[in-house]
C-alpha cells in the first residue's frame, strides 16, 4: 500500500512540475506558468484566477509539497525538473561496460537538455541573499508576485532552512544574520504569519544572536528601503565619490565592476533615502527582529554592529576612520554636490540598463537598478516596465522550488566547456551535431561592437569578446572570451559544416581583445584590467565577501587566455606572433609566482585547488613548458602532480570541501566527488603523468558513479566567488565527466573497465 502510495504522489509531483515550461530563445531562459487543460480544469484555474477559491488554494497547497525537498542528505537540488521535461523520453537499457560507452551514455543524455540554439540552460543558484533582494524590490514597489511563483519561493526559503532555524550565506553554509533576516523578512512579506513554528524558529535564532542590528551592511540597506531600519544606521554611501577625479585610485570607476554597479545603485537609494511608506507590516517587523524597542535602538551604535557569524572581512582601521570623517561629513554635506552626484548616478544606471538590455550585470545590481528606476520615473514608466520585465531572467526552477540565479544564467561557460569535452573524441554522429549546435551558439552570441558609453562609463572595450551568459547580457569576460575562441577554433579543425562561420577578422579580435585585458603583472583578471592598487581592499565594505574592490589577476582567466592565445597562434601563426609570445612568457612568470610550495594552485572560481591546479598546468603547456612524454618535465608541472596524487582517495576519486575555499588550505569533503575528480584526471593527462593505475582509478571512479542513464548525480556545490560565498553549476556534473573520459579514450584508447 506504502509503496502505491509514493508511486501516486510521484507521479502526482511530475504532473505539477510540468505546470512550468521554460522558453529559450537565443540564451534567454525564462520560466512560465503554463499548466496543461487537464490541471486548469481539475483545480479550476480559469482566468482571473482567484487563488483564495477552494481549487486554486487546493492546488497551491498540492504545488508546495510537490517542491518540499530534504536537504539532509544534500541541499544541492541535481536540477530534476529541467531534466525531466527534456530528458524523460530518453531510455538506456544498460550501463556502458567501456569507456567508450560510458562517453557515449553521457553524451546521449546530456544532448538531450542541449537548446535549438545550441546552449544548455540550467541551476546556477546557490547564493541565498539574492531571492530576498527581489522579494523586498517586488513589495516597496507594489509589484505581485505571480502566486504560484511566490508559492515556489517561499518553498525554496523553507526547503533551506537549517534545523537550528536560521539560513546561511548559501545553500551549504552555516547560519547567519544576514541569511536569517533577510529570510524572515521575505517570508513575512510573502504573507507567513510570525506565529508559523518556521518563522518562531527563526526570530529565536535572530534575537539569540543580537537581533537584526548585527545585519551586514547589505541587509541594512534592504532592510533601510523597506522602513524596518532607519538610513541613521547605515555607513554613508556618499554618491560624491562618483564627482571625484577620475584618476584618484578611490574613484569608483576603478573599483571590481560588479562592486561599482552594485553600490552605483545603492549610492543612489542612500542619497535619496528611498523607503517605503509605513504599514502595518512593517511596525509588526520592527518589534519582530531586535532585542530592545525600536524607538530606542542606538542607531549610531548599530552602524559597527555586526554579528559575529557574518564577518568573513572585518572592517579594517583605515575603513573605520574613513568612515568616522565621512559620516561627520553626511551630517552637513553640500546640497547641490549631492544633487550633481545624484545626477550623475541616475545616468550611469540608465545607461548600465540600456548596454545590457535592462538584465544589468548581475542580480543585486538588477534589484536595486529597478528599484532607482522606480523611485525616479514611476512604476508606470517604460523603464521599470522593461525592467520588471527582465526579473524572470534571473530565476529558476528547480525541486527545490523557485530561486534567484547569480547571474542570467551561465549558458556560454557551460556550453563552451561542453563543447571542448565533446572535442576529446568527436567521433560519432551524435557528437557532430551537438557541436555544430554549440558552434551556433558561439556565433550568435559573440559581441561585434562596443555598447554606448564604454568609455564614459568607465567600460573596457567589448568588441570581439564573449559573456559568461548571453549576448544580450553584454558584458565580455576575459576567460569566457578564451574558451568561445578555443571552441571556435577547435570546430574549425573538425571542418564541421555550419551555416555561418565565424569570420577571420572576428577571430581577430577576439584575439586582441585577451591582449588589452593582460594585466602588468603579467596576470588576467575577470572583465577588466586592474584599476587601482591592492591596498584599495582595505575600504572593503561588505563584510561578508572577500576581494572585491579590485579585478585581480586569477590563475583560472590567465590560464584560458594564455591557451586561447597560443591556440590562436597556432592558426594565424603571422598575427601579432611577437606580441602573443611575449604575452604567453609573460603569462607564465605569473603562473609559476601564484604556485605554492606544495604544488597546487589556490582557485577563485570554484572548488578549489583541484581546480585551479588543472588551469595552472594548462597555462604552463600552453606556454611552452615539458609536460612527462619528454622525459624532463617542468618542475612546477611535477610539484602540480604530485599534489594532486597525494590527494587521492582510496575509491579513486578526488573530494574537496567548499572550506577550500573559505579557508584557502586544502580541506577533504566527506566522500570524494564527481567534479573535483575529473579536474584532477584531466590535469594528470594533460601533463602525461607516467603512473597510469592512478588515471585509471580516477576513471573508474567515474564510470562506476554515473546514472543508468547517462548522467551523474548531483554533489556538493563546486562554484565559488569572493572566497566565502559558494555558487552552483548543474552542468560540471556532465560537462567534466565527459572531458575526462574523451581525454581517456584519445591518450590510451577505449578500455572495459566494469
């Protein structure tokens, strides 16, 4: 009886899953309530629909325990409701014996979420202070939330919840002020009664941990627009910097670009003191979440108030003192400096949305961007319209409910990867189509000219780059760059038939686009070249992230520029020959000054020295350096591999813990994992490590995890940025299983290995 009674609400759960269809259309990936007539008349959903009728509150209640996920095992969602709406049809009888199968199997399956557009959408969640952004935007602006879609939200909030009541920075992380509040609030706002045991839970959380004064600074931002905090708490956020010379090394424009569009926006809100009118929430919320009255909280006080869970980077003494003189300086500032500043500040936001087609760079800056809007033009002006409009780009549906990407999507990066893994062994139909399709995607998502602006507002040329989403998104990115010029190059090889080839000249300038990012130091950073000098941390805001006022040099956006670089040598050996040697020689000093004495690399981007160990061989070999078949490797390609052999697990695999990157020293996960085994294995082959039984372990470890249908199995997060802040990439589960065995299969030939 149990047993028909979990088939029936399986099979009920599929059915409520596919009321959402995700539409695409040149990257763009949106979610749509779309149920199907059958679902529309059994729970009487016929426009207007008003949910507080017995169907529609009867189908609510049935779609919140559809996405009622357990998170004890793993709170990372494997993205199972993308895949059962694109993959369900898909059916392998057997698991692969071979490896070659085992490729095979996984590239049947993972074609099958492929786009016509030639990308792969997917989860790229994880961070759990962006929802509640959205959320607080949607109430002070008196924008609905569809209902089944703040049915899905609230889901997600409840779904990660920690047992001890609070939510953390992300999915994986410990609770903290900042997740807790910002939670609680959003819960509130999306109509939760304070008595409902998840929301007592919290606020007891809350207020045994000092109440929500020890919100970081961005929650009291949030909560200062919402009228649940008072601005007098807040650290100026003195829109009169934007006035300064711009040569000064404190001028905003110099500063990391998603630092400047996210505190552009809120530069804005604070000068303007955007808040909300008072409401009875609102009062409720004030004498909810602090442990004395409202009315006699030391705001002042509240200001260096931090709860000691949040901090990641202390405010340093410099940020203090320079705080002290101008919050003096708020008190008494010039009113037509403010006002010029204000000015100025609204432009860079209006033309931030015109250049990315009202998506903005990333989702914090998204939420406040509208909210600017909003506060200067109306909620009827053509402008919010557009960017509310935009909102849905940013979230995604899981089986965990809905929740709020850390960008668009990461469409290109993933596609551009898969591509280079499907080009390790390119041998069957299959793979030909699939990468004529990814090639697709790379020609159409290519950035041909500069947007307006750029060098006004303080943009690094676009031209001849590539994003890390859409084109659309428009914001080109050192490594995504390199890898849709590697891919490009590499479909050039195969001589694959496309309809439109990406021409010589666009080659060329995606080529001299990786030269202009290269920094002096001889490194690349992320979207720009770095603007003012490293001491510029030490003003560091945020408290919960770590170096984000500048564009630092990375190990991982060095490396693919430096393969991108040599790999286009190799094609156009007569352009700028010199130019790129000298580049490459440059990029490898860089390289061998970021190893550590143990041989690894630290990694910024994901998870972490596995990672980062895998790009810094790769830049080495691209630059020239002996890899094991010449019989004297470079040292450095030597210390790298013993590093990662002293690694290994006895099942074969690799594991790192997200606490890699917290605290920058190599630290186990529990059970060894997918992605950080692959990173390892490709990193041991590139360098032709001589002991083979360790690739092979390593790749049995593999095949042996992967699904009777093809895919792998959803683990632990592996994205990071800013150290202390996680981030997921559902596609590393097949992208990177897949690389490994294609490299397998083209170094040592196809194997049984069951």
């Amino acid at each position: 009886m149990n047993e028909l009674l979990e088939i029936s609400e399986k099979k009920n759960t599929l059915t409520l899953w596919k009321c959402f269809q995700l539409r695409t259309s040149k990257g763009r990936q949106q979610w749509i309530f779309e149920p199907k007539p059958e679902i529309k008349n059994q729970y009487q959903l016929h426009a207007p629909i008003n949910w507080n009728e017995p169907g529609p509150k009867q189908f609510l209640e049935e779609l919140d325990h559809a996405f009622t996920f357990d998170t004890t095992q793993n709170p990372n969602a494997a993205d199972r409701v993308l895949r059962h709406l694109y993959a369900s049809s898909l059916n392998i009888t057997k698991k692969g014996k071979t490896i070659q199968e085992a490729f095979e199997n996984g590239i049947l399956f993972y074609s099958q979420l492929q786009t016509a557009d030639g990308n792969w959408p997917g989860d790229y969640g994880g961070p759990m202070f962006l929802l509640p952004g959205l959320i607080i935007t949607a109430y002070v602006t008196n924008e609905k939330i569809e209902e089944p879609f703040q049915t899905l939200m609230r889901r997600y909030i409840l779904n990660h919840q920690r047992n001890d009541g609070g939510w953390g920075l992300h999915i994986e992380g410990e609770s903290t002020m900042f997740g807790t509040v910002m939670h609680y609030v959003s819960l509130r706002l999306m109509g939760m009664k304070a008595e409902e045991p998840e929301l007592q839970k919290a606020r007891t959380w809350i207020l045994s941990n000092g109440g929500a004064t020890g919100t970081p600074s961005w929650g009291k931002f949030y909560l200062s627009v919402l009228g649940v905090y008072d601005w007098k708490g807040c650290d100026t956020l003195l829109p009169e910097l934007w006035l300064l010379p711009r040569w000064l090394p404190i001028h905003p424009g110099r500063y990391w670009c998603h630092t400047r569009m996210v505190y552009l926006p809120m530069s804005y809100a604070y000068g303007k003191k955007i808040i909300m009118p008072e409401n009875d929430l609102v009062r409720a919320l004030r004498s909810e979440i602090y442990t004395e009255p409202y009315e006699q909280i030391n705001w002042k006080k509240a200001r260096n108030t931090i709860c000691v869970k949040d901090v990641y980077t202390p405010k340093s003494n410099f940020l203090k003192i320079l705080y002290s003189f101008l919050n003096t300086y708020e008190r008494f500032h010039i009113r037509w400096l403010r006002k010029k500043a204000l000015r100025f500040a609204l432009q860079y936001i209006e033309t931030e949305d015109l250049q990315t087609n009202y998506i903005n760079i990333g989702p914090v800056n998204k939420v406040i961007n509208s909210l600017c809007v909003w506060h200067a033009h109306g909620k009827d002006s053509e402008a919010f319209k557009k960017h509310k409009e935009r909102w849905s780009d940013y979230l995604w549906i899981a089986e965990d409910g809905m929740k709020m990407n850390g960008y668009n999507g990461s469409q290109l990066w993933d596609t551009m990867f898969a591509g280079q893994a499907i080009l390790e062994n390119p041998i069957s139909d299959k793979s030909k189509e699939v990468l004529k399709n990814i090639y697709h995607y790379a020609e159409i998502s290519q950035i041909q000219e500069d947007p307006p602006g750029t060098k006004e507002f303080f943009r690094h040329t676009s031209k001849g780059g590539w994003p890390f989403s859409t084109l659309e998104h428009g914001w080109p990115i050192t490594d995504c760059t390199s890898e849709g010029l590697k891919t490009s190059l590499k479909i050039h090889e195969l001589q694959i038939p496309v309809k439109n080839k990406i021409s010589d000249e666009r080659l060329h300038w995606s080529a001299d686009l990786i030269l202009s990012f290269q920094n002096k130091d001889g490194g690349w950073a992320s979207y720009e070249n770095t603007r003012a000098p490293r001491w510029l941390e030490k003003m560091n805001p945020s408290e919960v992230f770590g170096d984000i006022m500048i564009d630092y040099s990375y190990v991982e956006c060095s490396s693919a520029s430096m393969q991108a670089l040599a790999m286009f040598s190799k094609h156009y050996p007569n352009y700028k020959k010199y130019e790129i040697q000298k580049s490459l020689s440059r990029g490898a000093a860089f390289i061998r000054k970021k190893q550590r004495e143990d041989g690894s690399w630290l990694g910024s981007w994901a998870v972490c020295f596995t990672y980062a160990t895998w790009f810094g061989v790769d830049a080495l070999l691209a630059a020239g350096a002996n890899n094991y078949s010449t019989g004297k490797p470079d040292e450095a390609i030597q210390k790298a591999c013993e590093f990662l052999c002293s690694k290994q697990r006895e099942d074969g695999g690799w594991g790192e813990s997200y606490q890699s990157s917290v605290q920058k020293k190599y630290i186990e996960s529990k059970d060894s994992q997918i992605v950080n085994t692959s990173w390892a294995l490709l990193t041991l082959m590139a360098a032709d490590y001589p002991n083979k039984e360790v690739i092979e372990r390593g790749i049995k470890f593999l095949v042996k995890k992967q699904e009777l249908n093809g895919d792998w199995p959803q683990e632990q997060i592996s994205g990071v940025f800013n150290f202390n802040c996680m981030i997921t990439y559902s596609a590393y589960r097949n992208v990177f299983p897949l690389w490994a065995l294609g490299r397998y299969l083209k170094k040592y030939g196809n194997k049984e290995l069951l």
